[in-house]
C-alpha cells in the first residue's frame, strides 16, 4: 500500500537497497526532511521497517492505526513524559533481537535549513546496547514540499508540486564497533551531495 501510494505521489529513484541485508537486525540512519520521509523509506526498503517517531504525531487521530500497524515507535522527551526515552529504547532494542530493520532520524527533527543537522547521542545509546550494522541513507527532493518546513511551519499551507523528483540513497553498511556519529553523519552527507544531483536539489 505505502509502496504504491509513494510512486503515485513522487518521481522515485532508489539507489542501494541491496545494502539492506536479507536477514537479521540493522539500524538505518536518514536524514529528516519532511513529515513523509517514513513512508519513502518504508515503500522504498526491501524488508519492512519500524520506525522511531516523535509521539505526538504517533497519536494523530487519523493516522495512528496505521503507524501501530507498522511497528512505530513513539518516543518523547522524558521532561515531556518521564520515563518514555527508556522504554522506546527498550522496544528498538527487543526489535533488533528479533532481528528487525530499524530506522531512525537521529538529528531527532525536521531539518529548518534544508541542510543536516547534528546527530544525537540517541544513535550511541542504541548501539551500545546492540552491536548492530548501520546502513546510513540520504533522502533528497522533499525539501520545499509542503510536508517540509521550507515555506514555514510544515503542513500550514496547501501542497505546491506534485510527482517531484524524490531520491532515497542508500549506502554500504558500517560495522557496529566503526559506527561513531560523526562517521555515520558524514556518510549521510555524502550521500545527500549524490542523491541531490538527480531531485534537483541546490
């Protein structure tokens, strides 16, 4: 359903899937560029993904059967829900023993810039509790849309394309005792540079 309703929306170019492994856990780490970068990703994955995902759009009244239905994962500030930091983390990590796919943002939200943000710690605390490969990915050609937050707060206006040019790059996987933040970040940015030439993106 994701997978058909994202062709339908975007002009998609997927580079890497292969990179995904066939079996067994990994993490994938994205940039976040808009509110429907999980669906790209989820349509755009070979296996199915769980998503980590800010908990008030988890609980959206129109949308939260769907994202139960995946797998999500809310997660919210412990200042915000004491406690909640713990137990999302505690649910990637009985994810990843079951040897699931997971995915997270871990700039931890939307870009404002169009450009990447800083990783959080959030990526260090999930792999040293599981040693798991990390394959960085890079998403282009959604900044500017209205589900982004180029033209003000993101969905407060109404969408002003359609069928843009929508690249998801995936790159080769990075061993868990290798995976720093500062080199997953940088991979991503590379492959944000490639994946940019084909959207279109400046």
């Amino acid at each position: 359903m994701v997978f058909g309703l994202i062709h339908i929306l975007y002009r998609l170019r997927f580079r890497g899937r292969s990179h995904i492994p066939r079996y067994g856990a990994a993490l994938v780490v994205c940039n976040h560029v808009s509110f429907v970068d999980a669906l790209v990703i989820g349509g755009g994955c070979p296996r199915p993904v769980r998503f980590m995902m800010d908990k008030p759009i988890y609980e959206s009244k129109y949308l939260n059967w769907l994202f139960r239905m995946v797998g999500a994962i809310p997660v919210e500030s412990d200042r915000r829900d004491p406690g909640n930091v713990r137990r999302a983390l505690d649910e990637v990590s009985r994810a990843l023993r079951h040897g699931d796919i997971v995915m997270l943002f871990p700039e931890g939200r939307l870009t404002t810039s169009g450009e990447i943000n800083t990783f959080r710690r959030g990526l260090d605390l999930i792999l040293t509790r599981d040693p798991v490969p990390v394959i960085p990915a890079a998403m282009s050609g959604l900044w500017g849309s209205w589900t982004s937050h180029r033209h003000g707060r993101a969905l407060s206006q109404w969408p002003r394309r359609f069928r843009a040019r929508v690249a998801l790059y995936f790159g080769e996987p990075v061993a868990p005792e290798l995976a720093t933040r500062q080199l997953l970040e940088r991979r991503v940015r590379e492959l944000k540079t490639e994946a940019d030439q084909w959207a279109g993106n400046r």
